[in-house]
C-alpha cells in the first residue's frame, strides 16, 4: 500500500488520472481494480484524453472489443484493455497485449482475469460506503519502482485545491537543479506552471516572489501553494525565454540587453531584503577554486592556478569595497527571462538570491556561458548601468571584470567536474566560449597578477576536451 485517496468524487477522481497522465512512460502499466461502476473506465477515460491533448479521441469502453489502443503526441502508444470477458489466458498473446507491454502505457481493467502483472502499479477503486458518489482510491505497488507515487497523489491533491484538477499536465525543461516543471493546459486555453521542488524547499522561493513582486517587478504570480510538498502552482509568463527570442530575432539584441540593464538598474536602487545571504568575496573566492582543482588537472597542468582563490578574495577586497551589496538573483542570463514586448521582462529561477557586488547580474546576463554577446552591446550595457547608477565608472569595470573572471573560471571549474564525477560531458561544448571570457576579463589591468597566475593553462582546445571526454567515458554517471 503506498497511497490511500479516501471521498473522491470524479473530478477527483480524473484529476488523480490526468496526473499520472504527466508521469508514466513507456513500459509502465497500471492495473485498475474495481467493481462494476466503481469508476475504472472514468478513470483510463481521463488519463488517455489528457495524454492526447487537443483533438483527443473518444475513448470508449474496451469491454467488447478487450483492447483499444491510441497514439499520443509524445509517441507513446497507449493500450486499454477490459479482461472482464477474457475467455482463456492464450487470448492475451493472440491480441498481442503481452509484446506491447514492454514499449506502450498500458491500462488494464479487471486485471485479475490476466494473470500476474509483474512491475503494475495497481490503482484500486471502491464505493465508499457512505456516500456512493465517492471513491476510495487505493495505490499498491512495488515501491521502488513506483516510488514517485506518493508525489503524483500530492500534485493531484493541489491542482483539486486549487481548482486546476480538470488540466493536463506537460513537462517542461527544468533547470540543473532537481526540480521539475510542468504545464498545465485547459481546454479553454488557459494555462499555469506547476514547480515540483523538494519538500520543504520553497521558502526561498516564496518570499523572493512576494519581495519582488510587491516592488513592481514580475515574477510568476504563487496560485497555490503546498510548500511541505515543495510544490507550487503559479502564473504562466510564456515561452518567449530571452534566449529563444535572440535566437529567432537577433537584431532585437541591443533593445533587449538593454532592458535587462535597466531592470538590474531599477532592482539595485530598491534597499536589499534582510532574508537572503551574503555572497562576499571569501565565498567567490573559495568558488573560484572549482577550477584550480578540476581543469587544470585534467587539462595536463596539475597545480597550476593554485593561487586563483587566495588573488581573487584580494582583488575583491580591492575593488568591490566600495559598493555596498546589491540584491543578486543569481541566474540571471537569457534563459531565465521571459520577454514580454513593452511590458516588464518575466523573472524565472530567482530562489537563489544572494546580496553581492551590483556588477555581478550584470555580468551574469553579459558573459553567457550559452551565447555569444556583441562585445560593443556588452560595453554599451556597463556604460549604461554605470549612468544610470552613478557609481565609479573605473572602479566598476574593474569590479565587473573581476567578477566576470571568477564567474567564467568557477563555471570551467563546474563543467570539467560535471564530466568527470557525473559522466555529463555535454557542458564541454560550452568551454571555448567561456575560456575567450576569462581571456577578455583578464586584459584589465586590475587583474594582472590574476593573468600571471593564469599563464601556460592550457585553452580548452579540441584535443584538451577530447582528453576530458576520454576520461568522463571512464566515469560512470551519477545516479
């Protein structure tokens, strides 16, 4: 027994349904036990037409024909089978359900007609006793292969709350952290984002949301909240992520770099909230050391950049005194903001805030790791910021190139480390780019020692990514 769903009415009922709809792969199979008119059929009914979207089929009960199949956008094929008139078990091989098993989602009524169904999650659904128009839904399964249940139950719980039990759920591409986006699709065209977080994770995020959006400043509206679960249900800003937008229109990209200066511009004048911690130059510093311990290694200079941590808290405390910490989101780059035209640009992945030196969103959204900006837009865009703030226009470019040095070595650092500990080596393609930024930011004079130190390691080269890759093969990935 993993959940129990006790007075589920049918919107309830199909709610739970069009959740695991968002969840099961192919391989997965659910066996729906029940009596006659408990609900199964309401219930494979729901999960088919949310797996199908727009220009879902009608879904018929399989009761004479046994099997029913269908094929949804993901192209995943989904096979409904009724075995309340199975004559003999040899049925099942000639009507193939056993072969398909394997590749499709399956959903099987009266499964104990069947015989056993190793690896099912079965999905029991019984009158409750004091009301017939309630069901009490009970999940049983192998809990290590259906461990995830208990969340689905909790995600369904919310959107019943929350009166969006009648959407279906997409998933989105989530960011490298482990949570999980969703989005929620009406029929009538409306839509919401569900955040599937850690339980207990969402505080952060919640009080940045409020913080921000009571100062103008648009991140995602919270429509409902389950923060125990981690689960959050909020506004929908789109897909126009800045990043999409520069790609499909890139002459856009002065108009929109530009805004984004003036929104760090606007944020930087608000007096910091109390709640977020303090990214000072001891932890950009000892940040900064990812890189002395992973690249140079791997690149064929062990001990070389030693001395990176101990020159860039020194250089901090040079150049970054003179500012007092600014509100950081942190995540600040093209792919966490969404463009809304003349309005506002939307704020996504902002739970990480930090008070830090003001140049280092700056350089967040300047120096992208993904991207290449026009060195004169990112120029244009310092020259603005330090206009529109009226800070040391000297003491702010060296400021910002030393944060843009310890950003791009901490990220080199991060990658080669993702390779070799966790067997991703897809962030490697991203290396030359991000090396040119180190190369960039170290032409200041104030970082001179820095580029002293920094002589005879090797560029990511072709050969030396290849080298990195040979051993990230070795590694296994993470689990």
């Amino acid at each position: 027994m993993l959940v129990t769903i006790p007075a589920a009415d049918e919107g309830r009922t199909a709610g739970l349904a069009r959740a695991f709809a968002g969840f099961l792969r192919p391989g997965d199979t659910l066996a729906l036990r029940g009596p006659v008119g408990a609900g199964k059929t309401h219930f494979a009914r729901a999960f088919i037409r949310a797996r199908q979207g727009r220009g879902a089929e009608d879904v018929p009960s399989p009761t004479f024909t046994l099997i029913q199949t269908y094929d949804d956008p993901m192209g995943t094929e989904i096979w409904h089978a009724d075995l309340y008139r199975l004559g003999h078990y040899d049925e099942l091989v000639e009507l193939g359900l056993e072969d398909a098993m394997p590749d499709a989602v399956t959903l099987i009524e009266w499964p104990e007609r069947g015989g056993d169904l190793p690896g099912a999650l079965t999905v029991g659904i019984a009158v409750e006793e004091t009301d017939p128009d309630l069901r009490r839904i009970t999940l049983t399964g192998d809990p290590v292969r259906w461990g995830q249940v208990a969340r689905i139950a909790a995600i369904a719980r919310l959107l019943h709350r929350a009166g969006w039990s009648d959407a279906r759920l997409l998933p989105l591409t989530g960011d490298a952290s482990s949570r999980r986006y969703f989005r929620l699709e009406r029929e009538g065209g409306d839509t919401a984002v569900l955040m599937d977080a850690s339980p207990g994770s969402c505080g952060p995020y919640v009080a940045m949301t409020q913080w921000l959006r009571n100062r103008g400043f648009h991140a995602p509206e919270i429509l409902a909240t389950d923060e125990p679960e981690g689960l959050l249900l909020l506004e929908d800003l789109g897909d126009d992520l800045v990043a999409r937008v520069l790609g499909r229109e890139p002459d856009l990209a002065p108009r929109i770099y530009a805004r984004m200066t003036e929104l760090l511009a606007d944020l930087h004048r608000q007096p910091p909230p109390d709640f977020v911690p303090h990214l000072d130059g001891a932890e950009l510093a000892a940040q900064s050391g990812l890189f002395a311990d992973f690249y140079p290694p791997a690149a064929g200079a062990p001990g070389a950049g030693a001395r990176v941590a101990e020159l860039i808290a020194d250089l901090h405390r040079q150049y970054c005194q003179d500012l007092p910490p600014a509100l950081g989101l942190r995540d600040f780059h093209a792919e966490n903001l969404v463009w809304k035209g003349d309005a506002p640009l939307g704020l996504l992945d902002f739970q990480d805030a930090v008070l830090v030196h003001p140049a280092y969103d700056l350089v967040s959204g300047l120096q992208d790791a993904r991207r290449d900006v026009d060195p004169a837009v990112e120029q244009a865009e310092i020259d603005r910021y330090i206009r529109l703030t009226g800070c040391d226009g000297d003491r702010f470019r060296a400021a910002y190139a030393l944060l843009g040095a310890q950003r791009s070595l901490r990220i080199m650092g991060i990658f080669t480390r993702l390779c070799l500990r966790d067997g991703k080596d897809r962030y490697l393609a991203f290396m030359p780019r991000v090396w040119q930024m180190v190369q960039r930011n170290l032409e200041h004079p104030a970082l001179a020692r820095l580029a002293d130190e920094l002589k005879g390691i090797p560029a990511p080269s072709t050969g030396i990514i290849e080298r990195i890759k040979a051993r990230c093969r070795m590694t296994p990935p993470a689990r």
